[in-house]
C-alpha cells in the first residue's frame, strides 16, 4: 500500500521555481537600481516591489485560494487576519540597503505557512549565489549540501549573527552576547538565520527583526535541528499579518545554543 503523497509537496516546488525566476533579475539589478524611502525610514527598490509583484501572480495563479503577504503591501494596508489553511509570507529582498549600495548580503526570502505556521522556507542567498530551503521534516537544504545547526558546547569563537538593538535601552543587555561571542553584523536577519541553519554560524540573536524577515529562515531553522526563542512574545502561529507590528526579539541555534543564548539576554 502506497503512503499518501504530501500534499504540501506542489506549493513547495512551485515556491523553488518561483524563487529561482528571479534569480537573474535579481542579480541585474544588484547594486543599479533606484531606490526610494518608506514613511518608517526603510529603504525600498524598484526591484523589491517588482520581485514581490512577479512571485505572487506566479503563486496565485497556481493556488488562488492561498493568501499572499509580503512586506511590500501597501503602507496603507492595515492588519490582515490570516484565514487560509495555506499562505506565503515574502520578503522580497531582505538586506534592501545592502541590495542597494552593492553589498553583496542580501536575499529573497519566500515562507510557506500552514495556519500560520512556517513549514517551509526558500531563501535564494545573492552572496553565494546558494539556493536554500526546507522545513520541519523536509531537513535543510544548503544549495546541493545537507545541512544542520551547529550542535556541541560554543566557545568564545562561535560566530553569532547580531544586530545591535535599535532601541537603546537594549544595549546593555546585548553587551552580553558581545562579551561571549564573536559576532558578526550582515545587514541582513534572513540570512543570519539562514546561516545558522545551515551551520556556518553557530546561532543567531536579534532586536529588530519582523515576522517577514523570518519566517522562511525560522523553517529552515527548525528543518535543521534548530529552535528559536523568541524574548518579547509569541509570534507563531500568524494569526495577523500586520505591517505595522512591534520589533520582535529572538534568539536561535541549536536547542542548547539558543536556551544560553537566551540566557545571556535574560533581565
């Protein structure tokens, strides 16, 4: 007797093919195109709202009952209570001012969440020209290489993806990730995230962050044997897609890398 097929299966190949179509535009745009500033003082492109538009006439038009919610909505769009049993949650390029200036740490990042959970990522890294993807039960995926978090004690030279708080009143909280880790600032929380699924950091910390600059990355995260904390309230399940939602502060690694991770960060 044959087991069922999964029936996640299609939306995940269609998020890979849809993901790699952008590819060379991406790339042709990298460090030319036109940007511009949005009213909470972040740096949109031409391409960011192009690529949001190209992957979501693909996504519709394969599974017009899921919802589609990228970060490059409309400013005057106001929360979006999540309904379906499928949607996708898309950062079109994360690192936009990276994208812009032609910093090389930058990528798209593509979530398929079911009820508002993500169960699978696609992450295409510009740097390494590296697709990335997978989920909980699907592994990870590090372009043709397996891969997984860092497991085992950290030591003083375990790298840590950080960003340093926008609010201030954070920083002598995060003075402790500074004293125990090397740390390194990418201008992009997609790929920190992303790299410690894949293991080439050993965890991830930060303050800023939204739910579109994860989602994709906490899948492949989980799909690698990771966990992440978050400090300042559940996120997960989306049950509201909101674009004007607060900061979320996480952690994230291995089990025993994010539970010292979040250690350090505790009042």
């Amino acid at each position: 007797m044959s087991e069922p097929a999964d029936p996640r299966r299609p939306r995940i190949e269609a998020a890979k093919r849809a993901v790699l179509s952008q590819v060379d535009f991406l790339h042709r745009e990298f460090g030319r195109v036109e940007s511009h500033w949005k009213s909470d003082g972040s740096r949109v492109t031409d391409a960011d709202l192009a690529i949001s538009r190209n992957l979501f006439a693909l996504l519709h038009a394969e599974f017009p009952e899921d919802q589609l919610f990228s970060e490059e909505l409309p400013e005057g769009e106001g929360p979006i209570p999540v309904r379906s049993t499928y949607g996708w949650v898309l950062d079109p390029i994360d690192g936009t001012n990276n994208f812009a200036l032609g910093i090389p740490f930058c990528a798209i990042s593509l979530a398929l969440i079911e009820r508002g959970e993500p169960v699978y990522g696609v992450v295409y890294d510009l740097g390494r020209r590296v697709l990335m993807h997978g989920g909980p039960g699907y592994g990870m995926h590090d372009g043709g290489r397996v891969a997984g978090v860092l497991q085992g004690e950290s030591t003083p030279e375990t790298l840590i993806g950080f960003h340093s708080p926008s609010n201030k009143a954070l920083l002598p909280t995060a003075q402790s990730v500074l004293a125990h880790h090397k740390v390194r600032a990418l201008g992009s929380a997609t790929l920190h995230l992303a790299y410690t699924a894949a293991g080439l950091f050993g965890g991830a910390v930060d303050f800023n962050v939204k739910i579109w600059d994860l989602a994709a990355a906490i899948a492949l995260c989980r799909g690698a044997g990771g966990e992440v904390r978050f400090l300042n309230g559940e996120q997960l399940p989306m049950r509201v897609f909101d674009l004007r939602m607060p900061r979320i502060v996480y952690v994230a690694g291995s089990p025993a890398m994010a539970g010292s991770l979040a250690g350090l960060l505790a009042p």
